[in-house]
C-alpha cells in the first residue's frame, strides 16, 4: 500500500511543479503594473532633444554666478562634468586627448570649429556653431544655426532651432531634427529627420497649377467605385498628360505617366512608378516600392512597404501641406524637398 | 449508429487541428516573422477632420476620465470632436456630460437618447449623422486614450483602401485579483500574437468596436453600423472586408482599459461576446465563402476561422461527449484518432498553442515574469468553455428572439483608483464630479 501511496504522491507533486512558480507569482507578485503603453512622445521626433534641453536648464539655473559666464570648467549639480567656453575655442583643447572632449559642452558665443573633434558627451550650442570635417558628435543640441561638416558623423541625435546643414558624406544616427530647415550635402545617410523643410540642396516649392486642367483619365473595364475611392484589379498604366478626379487602388503595379495630375490618393499593391512632373494631391502608399521621376509633386504622406526613391526635384507635402515619408530603406536625389519628417529605419541615403 | 457518432468526431478533430496549426502559425510569425508596421511613423501630416464617439451608459464612474483623457490628446483641436453618446443613461452621466460641454462648446458635443433600440451598435449608428468628420474614432468610456494614440489611429486613413484601423487594449487594473491578472495575460497574446500576426500576414486583423476607427465613406458604403447585432466590430469588419476595403492593425496604437475584476462580469462579458460573434458568423460565413473577386483564398480561410472561433469551445464540448459516448457504446475508434483528439484539445484550448501564444506575446511585451501565472489560464479557458458554450447553446434555443436592451460591462472604478501616469489623469481638466464617485 505504502508503494503505490509514494508513487501517487510523486505523481502529484510532478504533475503539480508547475504550479510552484505561478504560486508564488500568484502570492507574491513581482509583476503586476500595468503595461507601459508606448506614449506617442518616444515617437515624437525631436524628443531627446527637448528633453536634454529641459534637462540642461534646470541643471545650469542651479549653478553659482561664477559659472554662469566666461570659460568655465567645472560639474553641474548632478555631478557632470562641463566645459563652458565663451571666446574661442581653445578651451575646448584643455585637457582633451587628441581631440576627444569628454565632457560636457556648452557653446555661448559664435563658434567655428576646426574640425576632427569627438564629443563624448553632448554639445549645447546657445549661440550659431558650425563644426568642422570629420568630427563626431554623440548628440547637439542647437538654439540656433547649426552647421555640420563634410564627414561628420552624430550618434544619438541633433537639433537645431534654426537652419541646419550638413555636409557632404556624413552619417546622421538616431534623430535630427530643426524648427526651422535642415539642408542635406551628397551622401549623407540618416534614419530620422523632422523639420519644416527638409531639402537636399536646393529647397522646391510645390508647382504652380496648370494653365488648363488636362483630359479625365477614363477607368478601364472592370475598375469598381468603392466609397470614395477607384479599384482597379491587376496593374494600371495611366497615360501622360491626364487628369485622374478619383482616388485610387489597385492590387498590382501602377505606373502614373508624364505631367499626370491624380486629385486623390493612390494605392498599389506592386510597385508605383510616378513619371517626370506627376502630381499626386494626397498620399502614395505601396505595399513594395516607389520610384518618382523629376519635378514630381506628392502633397500627402508617402509610404512603402520596402523602399522608396525620390528622383531629382520630387517634393512632398508643401509649407502648408506637412507630410511623412515612410519606408524602410529611403534615396534622396538632389533636390528633393520634403516638408514635415522621413523616416527611414534601415536608413536613408542621398545621392 | 457507429458512423453517425464517428463522422461528427472525425470532424471536429479535424476542426481542432486546423486551429491549432493556425494558432502555431500566428505564434511563429510573432517570433520569427517580418514585423509589419507602414504606418507608424507617420508623425507630421495634415490631418483630416476626426470625430471621437463614446458610447456611454450609465458611465458617471469613468466618462470624465475618458474626455479628460481625449481633451490632453495632441490632435489639432480644431480638426477634432468629440461626441459622447448618452443612451438614456439613469445616472449623473448626462450632467458629466453636460459640464463638458458647457466648458468645451467647441469640442465636446454630447449626442442624447431617450428612445429608439438600446445598445453601442444602435446608439453608434444614431449618432453617425451627427458628425460629418472624415474619421470615426470610437472608444469605450472606461478606456484612457494616451496623448498622441489619436493621431497614431488616424495615420492608417491615409491609405485610401484602409476603412478600418484598430488598436490595442491594454489592461490598466491588472493587480486587482487573479483574474485581471489572467485577463492581461490573455490579451497579450490575443494582440501582441494574435491581432499583429493577422497583420504581419495580409490577413483579417479584427476591428475590435474601441481604440480604432472607421472611414466614414466606409461606413457609409456598407451601409452604417448595424443595429441588430451584439458585435458590431466584427460585424463591421466583415462588412468592411466583403465590400473591399482594408481593415488594419496597430501594435503600438496601445490604449488603457478596465477589465472585468470578477468573474461574473467576466462571464456575461464572454457570452455577449460569443453571442455576437455567433450572429456575424451566421451572417457571413457564406457571403465569404462565395470569395468576391478583391478577396483572396488566404484571406477566405482566415475570415472563416475568425469567424467559428466562438463555436470552437462547444465543438470541443461535443467532441468530448461523442468520445465518451462512443466509449460506453463499447465502440473503438483508433488509438490515432483519440491521441489527435487530445492533442488538439490542449493545443486548442490547452496547454500547448493557445499558452505558447500568450508566452510569446508576453515575451515580445518584455513582461516575463508574469508568465508565471500560466499554468492558472487553464481556469480563465475552462471558464470560457463552459460559458460560450452555454451562450451559444441559448442562443440556438432562442434565435428568433430580438435582443434588445445594453450589455454593459461592470465598472470597478472608485475614487481611490490610481489612474496609469500620463493617461488623462492631472491634466488639470477634471470634472467636479469626476472623482469616479459621482
């Protein structure tokens, strides 16, 4: 009897060992808060950048009157250490190594620098700075004009209150931001950027309209009205010169010819080809890629599911049209001018 | 006799296994899969006219945190309005409402019934002309909407072919007993694994009737919400899907809400869902297995099995019954066939698929160690078994019957409840009577 007692209580006890852990769970939480919900603000695109600046006010407004103007080296109250440079800057080379800073940096006068330098830490600019070639910034964070040199490379982010530029080759991680414009060199790779105009090289306007509205394109047979928008099934090439009155969708490719004018937004389950000075009045999504020409309007959001090339001049949204460019791999030719934010999280390239 | 008990049996365990393969599917999607996302960095846009309905009932408790909540949100106000709807409410609801929009003229403009059928659906298709935005954004009026989770909502709306959009619940009361704490592990993997591996796959992710949205021109070209239907979320989304519009899913679109904290109310929650989801099953089932040209076969199977997940918990029931009834009968039915039966039953319903889903949706939240608590889900599915179950089975008794009164979900919340940090709370717009004690 004692066997067969022993083996049904082992049988328990095994069956029952996974209990163990939910008990105890159970009995003595260890996780029971609320998920965090995601609050739109991580999204938000300047935010590190704001909250560094609301970070560095609180932590200066506590410092003596000493340190408050002049060149100055010293710790902030959380024990940071800062190098306050004021003139020139040839504080900036006091007891860095080889151009490493590792502290600190608040700019409070106008400041061009050589170039070549690495800041560990972050780089607060109250008056105009411009950086030098080759330099390497962790993040910046600029009251007023920033200037960025050939080869520069940011690790976290950059924020500008006024114009910012960024020269040729560099390589921007993280996100750059401006309240004002941010103006991109040749080669430059980002993931993130956010400005009112964002433009490589030369910024666009949005295009005059037309002297005279061009032909309304006519549906092929089998396209289907579905509330406010057009289905057509399989691919669509519509013709150069015309006028499309309806939004769109179509389940495969969709090719929208020279100087055609589309007065809603389009869809396309394949690949969208937008021709030489096509206009698009709302949003582009794709479920693969886009690939516009020159002088190409779009004023809604841009979205693709893999990539998407803006060709030379192509400009989306307008100064009063914000938009979003979305994909995950996005290339810029010169001249094309985004208003409002690209997003690209395997990175974006001009060329 | 032999064949007229095998054949059912035959085909529920066929049944089982093919919701089990789906449930492994979604599961390893998550794990492995392309996490899909196009729409969630759209941040600067121009963003087109949004009106946020809330279906209130008897809602003095919570309706205040709701528009305080909607109120902080960084949607242009001046694109925005918000319309709470007071379906003949015998409480201070109205007077809430009132205050709001005595204080808010601009945004707050409370939509009153006395008459007419009673329920969500029916009060939301009274209020749908009452709005001419663009957008309809729904919510419940126990949720906390966080401040950017209407614009994240709306976002989607851009692509033309999106006619629905739906977010995710997350529970905020999860601490309240065992049972908040099962319903938080549930809904993780019903939206973490579930929801987003429907989207990852070009599938039917489900407008879930709060935290979404539909396009009005959607709406209006299926005709308005129906109000003869329990579940008009998921009548609307099959709706939405036949007529070819698109409806989508929103992982990060994350959205506070107050879960059942007993389990009475959890039952009638579960009844009423089923009950629901039994109507539009009956409705669609063959207007999607016809196939319309824009909806593919994938597509076709999906909305098939989202459509019979309610029955599953009475098939399973039955197929119980049958084995046993056979095996009284003295009737053998291969040693294969029972093994799968059993498989398919924990896999379903048991230890396997259906926890494997939500462990891995708990992992993806970074949340592990409440997985702890898994082996307890068994009682949450037993619970819901026997309840669908019953659900269904009156409801079959009952079909002619015309359901016409609200089913509500309970409110916990008192004065004392602390509200997730960020959520509505302190923003300086509280109701007088907003204490949730009102």
């Amino acid at each position: 009897m004692l066997p067969v007692l022993a083996l049904f209580g082992l049988t328990a006890a095994w069956f029952l060992l996974p209990m163990i852990p939910a008990l105890v769970e159970l009995f003595r939480p260890t996780d029971i808060a609320p998920l965090k919900v995601v609050d739109r603000s991580s999204g938000y695109v300047a935010y590190f950048a704001r909250n560094f600046r609301q970070y560095l006010e609180k932590q200066t407004a506590a410092l003596p009157r000493e340190a408050q103007a002049g060149d100055f080296f010293g710790r902030l109250p959380d024990g940071t250490q800062f190098l306050r440079i004021h003139k020139t800057a040839d504080a900036l080379t006091r007891d860095a190594e080889e151009g490493t800073q590792n502290r600190l940096v608040v700019v409070d006068a106008p400041l061009t620098l050589r170039g070549g330098e690495t800041f560990l830490m972050e780089v607060y600019a109250r008056a105009p700075l411009v950086g030098g070639p080759g330099a390497v910034y962790r993040a910046v964070y600029a009251e007023q004009e920033l200037g960025l040199g050939d080869g520069t490379r940011v690790l976290r982010w950059a924020h500008a209150g006024g114009r910012m530029t960024v020269g040729a080759h560099s390589v921007l991680r993280g996100r750059i931001t401006s309240d004002t414009a941010v103006i991109l060199g040749g080669d430059v790779v980002f993931e993130r950027i956010g400005a009112p105009v964002i433009a490589v090289g030369e910024v666009q306007e949005p295009p005059p309209a037309p002297p005279a509205l061009p032909k309304a394109f006519k549906f092929p047979k089998g396209a289907r009205r579905i509330g406010d928008h057009v289905r057509v099934e399989g691919a669509l090439e519509i013709p150069e010169g015309v006028l499309v009155t309806s939004s769109l969708v179509v389940s495969g490719r969709l090719r929208i010819g020279l100087g055609t004018i589309v007065e809603g937004s389009v869809k396309a389950h394949g690949e969208i080809e937008l021709a030489d000075e096509a206009q698009v009045k709302g949003a582009v999504v794709t479920r693969t890629r886009l690939l516009t020409g020159t002088g190409v309007w779009i004023a809604g959001p841009v979205i693709a599911e893999e990539r998407i090339r803006l060709g030379k001049g192509t400009l989306v949204g307008g100064p009063d049209l914000p938009a979003t460019v979305s994909a995950p791999e996005i290339e810029l030719a010169t001249g094309a001018t985004v208003y409002g934010q690209i997003s690209a999280p395997r990175g974006a390239r001009t060329f | 006799m032999r064949f007229a008990l095998l054949i059912p049996l035959y085909i529920i365990v066929a049944v089982m296994v093919v919701y089990t393969i789906r449930h492994y599917l979604f599961t390893l999607n998550r794990l492995f899969g392309r996490h899909r996302q196009p729409y969630v960095d759209i941040g600067t846009a121009a963003w087109p006219r949004v009106a946020v309905f809330v279906p209130c009932h008897n809602e003095e408790k919570v309706v205040s945190h709701m528009l305080d909540a909607l109120l902080a949100g960084d949607y242009p106000p001046d694109r925005l309005i918000i319309v709470p709807i007071n379906d003949r409410s015998s409480d201070g609801t109205q007077d809430i409402l009132d205050d709001y929009a005595g204080r808010f003229p601009l945004q707050v403009r409370p939509f009153r019934r006395d008459d007419g059928r009673p329920g969500k659906a029916a009060a939301l298709r009274a209020a749908t002309a009452a709005a001419d935005a663009d957008i309809h954004l729904v919510f419940d009026a126990d949720y906390l909407p966080g401040r950017g989770l209407m614009k994240q909502l709306v976002a989607p709306f851009f692509d033309p072919e999106v006619g629905a959009v739906m977010g995710r619940v997350v529970p905020m009361n999860v601490s309240k007993s065992l049972l908040t704490r099962l319903l938080d592990l549930e809904r993780t993997g019903g939206y973490q694994v579930d929801q987003q591996a429907r989207m990852n796959l070009g599938l039917i992710p489900q407008y879930g009737g709060t935290v979404g949205g539909v396009r009005r021109a959607a709406l209006l070209d299926v005709g308005g919400w129906r109000d003869d239907t329990l579940a008009e979320d998921t009548d609307i989304t099959f709706q939405l899907v036949l007529a070819g519009w698109e409806v989508v899913y929103q992982n990060r679109s994350e959205c506070y809400e107050e879960v059942p904290e007993n389990w009475s109310s959890r039952i009638r929650q579960i009844k009423r869902w089923a009950r629901g989801h039994n109507q539009a099953m009956l409705r669609y089932w063959w207007p999607l297995l016809k196939r319309p040209a824009h909806v593919r076969r994938r597509t076709v199977v999906d909305g098939l099995l989202l459509l019979g997940v309610f029955a599953v918990g009475p098939l399973l029931l039955l197929g119980w019954m049958l084995a046993i009834t056979l095996y009284y009968l003295g009737i053998q039915i291969s040693a294969g066939l029972l093994a799968i039966l059993i498989v398919a039953m924990y896999s379903t319903l048991g230890n396997f698929a259906a926890f494997f889903e939500v462990a891995a949706g708990a992992r993806l939240d970074g949340s592990r160690r409440r997985i702890r608590l898994l082996p307890f889900l068994i009682v949450g599915f037993l619970v819901s078994l026997v309840s669908v179950s019953w659900a269904t089975v009156a409801q079959m008794a009952t079909f002619w019957r015309r359901h016409d009164q609200w089913e509500k979900t309970e409110r916990h919340r008192t004065a004392s409840t602390e509200l997730p940090n960020g959520n509505g709370n302190g923003n300086g717009n509280g109701h007088k009577n907003g204490n949730g004690g009102a």
